[in-house]
C-alpha cells in the first residue's frame, strides 16, 4: 500500500520564501528549517501534523512515501509523475563542513532534477538560487553577487552559460550535470571559467533517481548496486527494489531504455535512449509524437522525424517531409500554434521528394 | 577563399541570416562583423546555435562547438580558416 504527499511544489517555495519570483531561497527563513525537519521526521515514520498548504497522509512506513511532480513529459501536457521520497533523496550527501553551499540550480522550476537538488540543498541546510530562468547574458553578475559555489544544470546549459562569461568565477567548487552528456571538451573549457570547480555527472531517472555518478561522461555501477543495476543488451535494467512504482517491471527489473557503449570491461557511456525517444538539451522527445503533429498539416503527405547528433544539444531534431506547397516556415508556424514545445520543433526541416527504405528499416533521405 | 580582414565569409553570414530569418528572432542584423555576440547582439538560444552548427558543418564539414564554444562571429571564422 502507498501513502501520499500531496507536495505541490509551487506552494511549497511559496510558504518558503514568501515570494515565488524572488531568486533566493533563505536558511534562515523559519518554513525552510521546518520543512527539513519535517521531511527528516516522515522518513523516520513518525506522525507529524500538516504543513499549511500540504495535506500528509502518514502512517509509520515512510518506504511507501510518495509524492507527485509534473514534469514536461513526452507530450506537451506537463505530465504528473509519482515518485517515492525515499527514493528521491537517497543519494542526498550529508556534508560536515561548517561552510554552507550557494546552489545555482539551472534546472526547470519543478522538474525532477531540481526536485532532488532542492532536497540536497534542504538536508544540509544550504541555499539555492534559481538561474534557469535568467538571460544568459545576466548569469555572470548573478554568480557573482551570490557566491555561487555549486553549480547544478545541464550540459546544454553550462554551454549556453559559459559563452557569455567574460571572467573567471573561483567561488564556484562543483558543477554536477545530468540529462546528458557530458563532453570532455566541456570540462576544459569550463576549467577556463571556473578554475577551482570539480565535476560531477549524475545518470538519474524519474523511475529510479539518481544512480550513478562520474567526473566525465564515462560510468560504472558502483559495488552498492552490483545487484541492483545490470547491463544487458546494451541497455541499463534497474532491480525493482530501487524503483518506486511497478509499471514497466519484467521479471523484477526494469528496463530504463538507456543504451550504453563499453570502454573497458566495466566502463560505459551513456549514448542515448532506445524504444523511440531521443534527448536534446536535456529533454526528452518522441519523434512519433513530433510526426504525428506534422502529419496532420495541411499538404503533408509523409514526414520522418529522426536525431542527428550535434555537439551542443547533444541531439538535434530532424524533419523530413514530403508533401506539396510546404515550406519550412509553413511547418514551424503550424507547430508553434499547435502548442508544441519549442524544443520539441524540428530545428533542420527538409521538403523532400521521397523517402528510400532500407532492408533495416531505415528511411534514407532523397532529396 | 575568404576575404581575411574583418569581413564575415559571404557564406557564413548568409547561414547566420537564414537560422536568425527561419526562427522569426526579434533583433536587428544589418550590420553584422565579426565581433557580433551569438547570443547577446544576434538573439540565438541554444536551439538556434544547434541549428546552426549543423547548417555550418554542412556547408564547411567542421563542427564549431568541437573544439570551443564559440561567443561572436570571429571564433566560427577562425575555425573555418
């Protein structure tokens, strides 16, 4: 049986900080302590009376503690997704320094990754400043004036941010990335800008949370997981006790359709996702969903929605379309008014005589 | 090939016009050099920059994002060279 946190994040940063557009996070303010104690009190098991704006459905078991995100998903609805709590800060560090971390959460208000840099922060009673909205262009000036000793994002966005910075920023003592991968190239030129700063590369999913860390984009599963976490078919499968829900599981595990290539007998990368999806930028995109939206456009006779790795997004989005009176303006704007996300809009778009199909199934591009 | 002072390669800057004319970026590019930013003066985001690598590797054959991250017109050109 599941018990639920009905944790609405919005509300809570609200009682927080009293002010849901204002960029710091404070310490001291007295919600912060209290949600930290209380969310330590729930894992304990103990009862604990409602937070205002939360509603707590408790009972002594807190394995069974849940609680909904809305994520982007792979529509472009925000889709509610279930996570366990446990599961979610199980890979939180405590640290013993008596020095407090600045986060500079670059992740999407809300999303799974910033969910989890909310809980690392909270546990150690650090602070968080969210960048993930501020113009690139002001994200020097707001390093600065905070501190900011960690730095938490994707690689597209540390890229995004790095272009614009014309100094060198020594306050800054650990960049952890996820969502995708992360270049060598990367790392050095981000040594330039941030001279004293570590990596951490963290393979997390919504289903399990994070799993494996790295200083580069190669991975091992840790001696922790032997048993938990198994490489097959090219693919990572995650043992149904590290999972929170059942949805998915074969013969107690679970397949995260992450495919990864061998360096060594027990190095990998993580190279990208099976099972239809690809991920640009740090999100996740079905080129089924972006086919069936250009299919219905008015002259569209076919389309092939395919990746094509590019060395910033890590994929980029591709469209090949056969139809008559097409431009690629015309496709761009009928997907913007269909509310496509931006992300999820084909940046190169090709009107193409006619698709060749392989023996693997492939399509081939004539143009 | 290209024209060595601060002259952007004819080409280069018809890639740069058409990424910034295909995503309807609202800023002014008559007067594009060298020393335009990406980002601050043009208006790309990171979409558009992916855009554009692709659209520069096809026509040059180099991936500008390779090797550096490139912040005006003059890191793409150097790598054309």
């Amino acid at each position: 049986m599941k018990f639920w946190i009905e944790l609405d994040f919005e509300v809570t940063y609200q009682k927080l900080v009293g002010d849901i557009n204002k960029e710091f996070v404070s310490t001291s303010s007295p919600g912060y302590n209290y949600f930290a104690n209380l969310l330590k009190s729930l894992l304990r098991g103990y009862k604990v009376k409602s937070f205002d704006g939360l509603v707590y459905y408790l009972k002594n078991n807190a394995d069974n503690l849940n609680f909904i995100i809305k994520t982007s998903g792979t529509t472009a609805a925000p889709k509610s997704i279930e996570v366990n709590l446990k599961n979610c800060i199980r890979e939180v560090k405590y640290t013993k320094s008596n020095v407090n971390k600045v986060w500079g959460m670059g992740y999407p208000f809300g999303s799974y990754a910033s969910t989890q840099v909310f809980f690392q922060a909270l546990f150690n009673h650090d602070s968080i400043v969210y960048i993930s909205g501020i113009k690139f262009s002001a994200l020097g000036g707001v390093l600065h004036q905070n501190k900011i000793t960690n730095l938490s994002c994707t690689p597209t966005f540390l890229s995004m941010m790095t272009i614009q910075l014309k100094k060198k920023y020594p306050s800054i003592k650990k960049i952890t990335t996820g969502g995708e991968i992360l270049t060598p190239n990367l790392i050095n030129i981000c040594k330039e800008h941030y001279p004293f700063a570590g990596f951490v590369n963290i393979y997390a999913t919504t289903e399990v949370g994070s799993l494996l860390y790295s200083k580069n984009e190669v991975f091992k599963i840790p001696d922790k997981y032997r048993s938990q976490v198994k490489i097959k078919d090219s693919q990572i499968w995650v043992h149904k006790s590290l999972i929170s829900q059942n949805k998915g599981i074969e013969n107690s595990w679970f397949n995260t359709n992450d495919q990864v290539q061998f360096v060594n007998d027990e190095e990998f990368k993580i190279i990208g996702r099976t099972k239809g999806y690809l991920k640009t930028g740090g999100f996740r995109v079905s080129p089924k969903e972006i086919e069936e939206k250009i299919s219905v456009i008015m002259g569209v006779t076919n389309v092939h929605v395919y990746g094509k790795k590019n060395s910033l997004l890590g994929t980029i989005i591709c469209a090949d379309i056969i139809g008559e009176n097409l431009s690629k303006d015309l496709i761009k704007k009928n997907l913007y008014s269909m509310g496509l996300d931006k992300y999820k809009i084909p940046q190169i778009i090709r009107i193409v005589k006619q698709f060749e199909h392989l023996i693997n199934g492939k399509k081939q591009l004539i143009i | 090939m290209f024209n060595h002072n601060k002259m952007i390669p004819k080409k280069l800057e018809d890639i740069i016009k058409k990424v910034h004319a295909e995503n309807e970026i609202p800023t002014c590019i008559d007067n594009l050099n060298q020393t335009s930013l990406l980002t601050d003066e043009i208006g790309f985001d990171s979409f558009n920059l992916a855009q554009l690598t692709v659209e520069v590797e096809e026509e040059f054959g180099i991936d500008i994002f390779e090797k550096m991250i490139p912040k005006n017109i003059e890191d793409i050109v150097k790598q054309l060279k």
